[in-house]
C-alpha cells in the first residue's frame, strides 16, 4: 500500500482520506481521532487499557481476531464479543480457541450456537468451504492442542459431531467434472507415517481416505480400489462417515508401492475411464512397468 500510495500520488478528497493516507505510508504524526473505520478501531484497540474497552471497542467496530491485542486472546467475554463477526472459516479455525478459554463447555448455551453455525448447510454453502477445510478443523480439534503442541484443550464431543456433520455437508460445495474417474489409492505401509499438509494426526491414509469420499459423493462415474504391489478392494461408498472410510484403508495387507497397477488393472478389466487419479505418499519403487509406460498402452488400447 505504501509503495502503491507513492507511485499514484492521489490527491485525497478531504481530511479523513488524507489521514488514511498518511496512516498507510507509516506517517507518525497522524492522530488517532482524524482516522475513520476499522483503521480506527485498530488503533484505539491497540492503546486500550482494559478487557471492558476492547469488548466495547469490537461491538462497536465489527473488528475481527487479527486486530484485538494478544493478551486479550485468553478472555471468554472477548471471545464471545468476537463471535458474531466471524466468518464460517475463521470459526473453524479457532475451535481450539473458543474450547480452550471455556465457551464450547458441554452444555453451554454457545457451544450450541457454535455447533448449529458449524454444521448448517447454508452457512458452509455460502462460505463455499470445502470438505478438506473441514477436515483439517476435525483433525486438529479432535487432538486437543495446536499444531505446535501449545495451548492444550479439552475436546467437546458435541464439537466433533458437528465437524464430521459439516464434512459431509461441504460435499455439495464441490463441483463434479462428471468424467470417468479412477481412484487408485495407495494402501501400503507408509502411508500410515507421516503428515499431509503440516497437519499433526493427519496422515496420509487418513488424507487419501478423505479425499475418496469427496469423489464418491460427488462423482457418478467413480472407480475406486486401493493397490500396493496388487489390487485390494476398498468397501468406501457414498453417505459412510469419515471414520468408516477411514477404517476401510487401514489394518490392510500392506506391501510395496506398484504406481501402475491402477492402470494394469483398469487394462485387465477393460475399464473406460477418462481420468486416473492416484492417491500416494510417493514412497515408489515395486512394480516390472513404469506407470508412464502403463498409460501410454492404455491409451493404445482405449
């Protein structure tokens, strides 16, 4: 903004846009009373001396999380003053937030509020919030603590159902290709180790399980079948929940990791697919057929 300010040279129309200006390009002399909006709002919150003011300060600025003082951040009155100025998808994030200073308590009168907002289908509709979204607010929450293993809390169950609700309803915000899919999905050792995303506790089965029920409930013309060094049937259907599409990908006969046999398979079975998409940790090295060459006789053959 600064840089943009000083290439345009605007001429501000009035006091108030001046000062706004001036504000942006880091000018110190600018008082706090001569600025309008949010910009005022975040300066007045950043020289408040008390819970009550920033409280007040919030209701009358609309002002989201990001500009409230940290050391605020552990009040529950500042929190529910936050609440009804938050979008679905900074809701999801803050779960752990909101447990943790004890509004989401089992009971509680916003812990309802909470969990109707979170698993409303026309709230997650107009957030356009993806399953995925959803999922990494689940994973995260269900484990109790953040990503850094800071600020630990004490996971309402209520909350979880409410996530795994709004999982399945985010599905109708996905926009089917309506192709021919193949899903292949790595079921080797491996993929139990390791997590996708940066996200702790999600690893990559668990991640390719998600991303499967996207498919099957969104798609109608999806194969799916899981595959180590050879074919394994995977019982994941549309409507299952998360923890039995999950529990479908685990506890299999684990091997190595044959990229190709997707493809081999689909050749065995005469399958007509238009699109192959293959789910793995990358941990690759079984196989007598590079899956290029595989393809490439599919397309021959097809």
């Amino acid at each position: 903004h600064r840089d943009l300010l000083r290439l345009a040279h605007p001429l501000p129309e009035g006091e108030a846009r001046k000062a706004l200006f001036r504000w942006a390009v880091g000018a110190e002399d600018v008082a706090i009373e001569s600025l309008t909006g949010l910009v005022a709002g975040l300066e007045q919150l950043q020289r408040a001396q008390s819970e009550a003011e920033v409280i007040q300060l919030i209701h009358q600025y609309k002002a989201p999380r990001e500009v409230v003082p940290t050391q605020y951040l552990t009040s529950a009155a500042v929190w529910e003053a936050l609440l009804p100025s938050l979008g679905i998808t900074a809701l999801l994030r803050n779960l752990g937030n909101l447990s943790k200073v004890g509004l989401l308590a089992v009971g509680a009168g916003i812990a309802r509020e909470v969990t109707g907002r979170i698993s409303d289908r026309e709230t997650l509709r107009r957030g356009r919030v993806h399953p995925l979204q959803v999922l990494a607010a689940l994973v995260t929450y269900q484990q109790g603590h953040g990503m850094r293993g800071s600020g630990e809390w004490a996971v309402a169950p209520e909350v979880v159902e409410a996530l795994n609700r709004a999982f399945g309803l985010a599905f109708e915000n996905v926009t089917p290709t309506g192709k021919r899919l193949y899903l292949g999905l790595d079921v080797s050792g491996s993929m139990s180790m390791g997590a996708v995303s940066g996200i702790p506790g999600l690893a990559p089965r668990e991640a390719s399980a998600a991303l499967a029920m996207i498919t099957v409930n969104t798609e109608e013309k999806a194969i799916l079948r899981g595959f180590s060094t050879s074919m394994i049937p995977l019982p994941i259907k549309a409507g299952q929940s998360l923890a039995q599409a999950t529990a479908a990908v685990s506890n299999l006969p684990f091997g190595g990791t044959d990229v190709a046999q997707p493809v081999l398979d689909a050749l065995k079975h005469n399958l007509a697919v238009d699109a192959f998409v293959v789910y793995t940790d990358n941990e690759t090295w079984a196989g007598k057929i590079h899956p290029v060459q595989a393809l490439r006789d599919y397309r021959e053959k097809t």
